[in-house]
C-alpha cells in the first residue's frame, strides 16, 4: 500500500513555483488529513498554497509538530524523460521519490497506525516552496511552531538512516548589477559591462568565503547579456551561502552587503531566502534519547548526527523548540538524476513515527 501510494504521489510531479500543479497536490493531501480526522487549512501563496492540518490529542498537552513539503526541484515530464518511476531489487526510483514524497507518504502511515491511540495533538505543516528556502512559508512555520512540544521533519535521514540534530544555516543572495549599453566595437569605451563587473564581485565573494572556515558558497545562476556586439548592461547571479553558526553567517552577509563597484557601475544585493543555524542544544539531545527509546520499542536502532543541508526544521532549532530532522525513507540521490528510495525503509520509518507520537 505504501508503494502504491508513492507511486500515486510521485505520479502527480510538483515542481516550485508550478501553483497549479502544487495545488492539486495540495487538494489530495487535504483530503487525506481530512478523512484521518484532522482539520485543515490552506494558506493561499501565488506559488503554491501551504497546508496545516491539526489532528486533536490528549487535552491541555503541547502538540508534535510534523514539518514537510511538496515541492521538488524537477521539472514536469522528468518521469516521462530521464527519470521513469521504476522499482527493482527493493529500491524505489523517481522525481521526489527521496525528498521528499517518500517522507510524506511515511507520515501519512504512521497518522493512519495511531488512528484511535491516546497522543499528544498533532500538527502537520506542508509547504510549497522549501526547495527555494521557503520564503513564503517561512512567518507559517514560525507561527504554527508557537508552543510545540517538538518538532519533527521528513526530509532524508543521514545515509545510514540516522536522525539529523543540526543543520548549517542557509541563505541565497542575488547579486545584481546595472552597467552601461553601448557598440562594443564602434563605441566601447562609452559602455560598462555588467558581466564584467558581475565577474569581479564573484571574485570578491570568494575571497569573502575564503577568509571564513566552515562556509560553504554556490554560485548557482548568472544571467546577463544578450549580444556579443552589444556592451552588456545588466548581469546577476544567485549565490547560495551555508553556515555553520550564526557568527560566521553574520559576519559572511554583511561583507556580501557591503560589496561596491569596481568600475562605473550600480551593484546591488539582497536576501532572496534565509535559514538561521540550528545548532545542537540539550533540548534536542533529550528529544533524540525519547526517540532511541521509541525506536527500541519496535526493534529499530536510532542513532543521529549533524547535518550540512538546510530545511524548515533550522527554524523550529533556531527557535530553541527540540527538534529532529530526517524521518523520510533511507535511499539516496536528492537533487540528482539517480533519486531513490530503499523500499523496505517507507514501512520501517511509519513504525517509528508511529512509535515516536505515542510515546512522548
């Protein structure tokens, strides 16, 4: 059943920022929460509407909080070109198959096993844009994660399947420039290259980097340009930043805000999306030894480690809310053509989960 639903789930592809696509999706999950008895709410965004579902509980308890999303970073027609939906010798392969459709379908299970148990209130937030750091979801999460107890996230476990106890922050920038159009044979000298200004504060970015330990930096887009005989006026690129601790990201952020020209022309950054360091805390260790025990209980040995990508869950650490991350389905490959899940891992994970809520 697992599977079938997975394959259901992954069938129906979700990139970011697709609204139609991610609302149908969107109308699915309600619908379930729904029939498992919860009340659900929708947060409209122009990119894709946020879910919360609200499942009752032992009264005047502080709820578990269940973060996830549906969005991946795959264009719609992948299962159609390089990454068909197929399952061969127990391992599970497709779009979003690991992060994180898997993890959305081990949750789902788990509500479907305590179904009628006594447990803490549940609190499901299932957002749209977290591939691109959840700048719309972000003020939903905070608020949703007012009072928790603690808060649990479905993205991948470490690949041994351990639990993530930390994450480095994460931020993405754009760094734009404005230069001068002009001939670039019969006037040169009247124009200034964006690209080449752009170029030159890449340079500046990673010296910026270079002068800090344990930071990470991608350039992951330059746009710019349009002709070889035509000066180029405008260039940008979005960079992405990861931060061990909220020092180093502070001190990182203001040297990228404070970059200036190199030659005549207009340099501008700013923050497309931001999550803060979760850094360890004996909140979340205490949390992690409940889960140890819970995972005891149905023959599962859970261990958990720091982790270097980021997720909805820096928040709820950075908040100081207990939290763990990395519920979803032991496998491999996000963000990558060979994407996959271990099969026997979706039933493996639901029985921890359904451990995990009641018996904190």
């Amino acid at each position: 059943m697992m599977i079938e639903r997975l394959q259901e789930y992954v069938g129906v592809e979700t990139p970011t920022g697709d609204a139609a696509a991610l609302n149908a999706f969107t109308d699915r999950l309600a619908t379930r929460y729904a029939d498992l008895g919860a009340t659900v709410r929708r947060e409209q965004h122009p990119t894709g509407d946020h879910l919360v579902a609200d499942f009752p509980g032992r009264p005047d308890e502080a709820p578990l909080l269940f973060l996830a999303h549906h969005d991946t970073v795959w264009p719609i027609g992948q299962l159609d070109g390089p990454m068909p939906w197929h399952e061969a010798d127990g391992v599970i392969h497709g779009p979003g198959v690991f992060d994180m459709k898997g993890g959305l379908v081990v949750l789902e299970t788990a509500l479907e096993q305590v179904a009628g148990s006594e447990h803490r209130p549940l609190r499901i937030v299932v957002v749209a844009d977290e591939e691109v750091g959840s700048p719309s979801a972000r003020a939903l999460v905070t608020t949703e994660a007012e009072g928790v107890y603690a808060a649990f996230g479905f993205e991948p476990p470490h690949p041994d399947g351990g639990l993530k106890t930390s994450r480095w922050g994460s931020t993405r920038v754009r760094i734009e420039v404005a230069g001068r159009e002009a001939h670039a044979a019969l006037d040169p000298d009247s124009g200034v290259s964006a690209i080449d200004e752009l170029v030159d504060q890449l340079i500046a970015v990673r010296r910026v980097v270079a002068a800090h330990e344990h930071v990470l930096c991608n350039v992951g887009t330059i746009t710019g340009g349009g002709r070889t005989n035509v000066v180029p006026g405008a260039a940008a690129a979005d960079v992405g930043f990861r931060f061990m601790d909220p020092e180093t990201e502070r001190s990182v952020l203001e040297a990228i805000a404070g970059l200036r020209p190199v030659r005549d022309a207009q340099v501008q950054t700013r923050i497309l999306s931001n999550r803060p360091a979760w850094q360890p805390s004996p909140g979340t260790d205490e949390l992690l030894a409940k889960v140890v025990e819970a995972g005891r209980s149905v023959g599962q040995k859970i261990g958990g480690a720091p982790a270097s990508g980021a997720a909805d869950t820096n928040l709820t650490g950075w908040l100081g809310i207990p939290t763990l991350d990395g519920l979803g389905p032991v496998g491999k490959g996000a963000h990558a053509v060979h994407e996959q899940v271990i099969a026997a891992t979706l039933a493996e994970r639901a029985a921890l989960v359904a451990a995990i809520i009641t018996s904190l």
